[in-house]
C-alpha cells in the first residue's frame, strides 16, 4: 500500500489543478466581499501559474455578493430573487476579481455552466474546447455556475458538484476543495472530532460523520465536499478539502504538507 507521505508528496507533481472557492471563504458574513482572503487567494493562484501550472477557479459566492449589493438583509427564499441576486452578484464578483488579478499580470475569462451543459454531449464538447484554449493561453477560468437560468443548482445543490463535473471535464490532475475548516473531522480515540489526514475512498460512514450544512450564504457542506471528491477520486484525480481561511494554504497542498484531508 502506497503510504500517506508518498501520497501527500506526489501532489507536488500536478500540472492541471481545479480550485473550488466556497462562499464562505470569500465572502463575510453581510455578503460584502472579504477582500484580505481575496487577494490571498489570488495571488497564491497566480503563483501557481507563473510556476507554469494551469488552474481553473470554481467559484462560489455571486449569490451572496448580490445579497449584500441588494442590501437585503438574509438570503431570499424564492427562486427568482435568488436568482436576481446572482444576476447582480456576479458581475461584481467577477469585476473584483478581474482587479485582483490583474495586479498579479495574471488574465481570467469568465465561464458560466449549468449542469445541462455538461450533460448535453454537444455542449460538454464545447465547453472542454473553450477552457482547454484558456488553459493553452495561459488564462485562468473562473467558472460558476449559471444561477441566473439554472433551477437545481439553487434549490438543490452547490457548487462542490460543479468542481468535480469541471475536474473531469479538463482531466484535472488535481482537485482542491477550500472551505472555512481544516478538511473532514471524525471521532477520534476519545471520541474528540480529529481532523482525517487520508481517506482511501468515502464510505457512508464517512459521510455519517460529516458536520456542517451550509449557512445562510452556501448551500454546501462536508458531505456534499466528500461526495463530489469521491466522485473525482475514484476515477480520475486525488482530492484535498482544506482551509481556504488558512495563509499559504495552496502551496503547503502542492508542497505536500499534511493539511487538509485528501481523498486519495
């Protein structure tokens, strides 16, 4: 059996990474964009690819950056105002990030998927073709999906799924899930939740012990991170779901550091 360091180290080897930003670790708790994190997140990005590595952002947080443009004071409940805050969130999302990252001489192209997309074989063509050409021209995509038409993704879902989708799409070698704790905690010894270095595979157990649901801003949580992992990790690529709040947290992944849980 491969160990955990040999494991841990031959991260370091991935050339094609997909990034998942959770909403919680970009945005406060008001929906304002946390800018600190932001820029943090970004330039560790753009490090990445000067040192000749392609990555893909999936990002969360429209919905909440439109909450907070709209000045509401929670997250609606209703479909289409739920989908009127993306529809606002978004642009000012992606014009943050277009700043932040032309500071680092780094260029992004936006690309807004649903599911249908990928599910659609036509469309799925299409949709590899255009990131693999951002990707050959040294352009970060920053993919989200498509809230402003999308039903299930709102109602349903998060944006966990999408990365996976997004890694399989691109044969990623590499997905990283970033979220606001330290990867998945279990029972320990003395029954304390410890954070799991290594999970081979995700078994309902796992998923058993999987803490958090979401907040008012994500509709995401532990379990859905280790379903969409498992998802990528049984046929194409390892997965770490770590601490998007943590400084440096990209390269201590890709130097091989044991950080988060990676799902091999």
């Amino acid at each position: 059996m491969v160990n955990k360091t040999s494991q841990r180290e031959a991260l370091s080897r991935s050339q094609r990474i997909v990034v998942k930003i959770g909403s919680r670790a970009l945005v406060q708790k008001s929906g304002r964009p946390d800018m600190v994190r932001m820029k943090a997140l970004v330039k560790d990005i753009a490090r990445l690819r000067r040192d000749g590595r392609e990555v893909v952002v999936v990002s969360s947080g429209a919905i909440g950056t439109g909450i907070h443009t709209l000045g509401l004071k929670s997250r609606p409940t209703s479909l289409p105002d739920l989908q009127m805050a993306a529809a606002v969130g978004q642009s000012r999302l992606m014009t943050t990030y277009d700043k932040l990252f032309s500071v680092e001489k780094c260029k992004i192209g936006q690309v807004l998927l649903t599911h249908d997309d990928l599910n659609n074989r036509q469309r799925h063509l299409n949709a590899r073709n255009t990131m693999m050409a951002l990707l050959r021209n040294g352009v970060v995509p920053i993919v989200n999906e498509n809230d402003v038409v999308a039903v299930d993704e709102i109602k349903f879902g998060d944006n966990d799924r999408l990365a996976a989708l997004v890694a399989l799409l691109i044969e990623a070698d590499l997905l990283i899930l970033l979220t606001t704790v330290d990867g998945f905690l279990a029972p320990g010894k003395k029954g304390r939740m410890k954070r799991v270095s290594v999970l081979n595979g995700v078994t309902d157990k796992d998923l058993g012990h999987a803490v958090g649901k979401g907040s008012d801003l994500s509709t995401g949580g532990m379990a859905s991170k280790l379903q969409a992992a498992n998802m990528v990790a049984r046929v194409s690529a390892p997965v770490v779901i770590a601490n998007g709040c943590k400084a440096g947290i990209l390269k201590q992944i890709l130097d091989g550091q044991d950080v988060g849980t990676l799902i091999a």
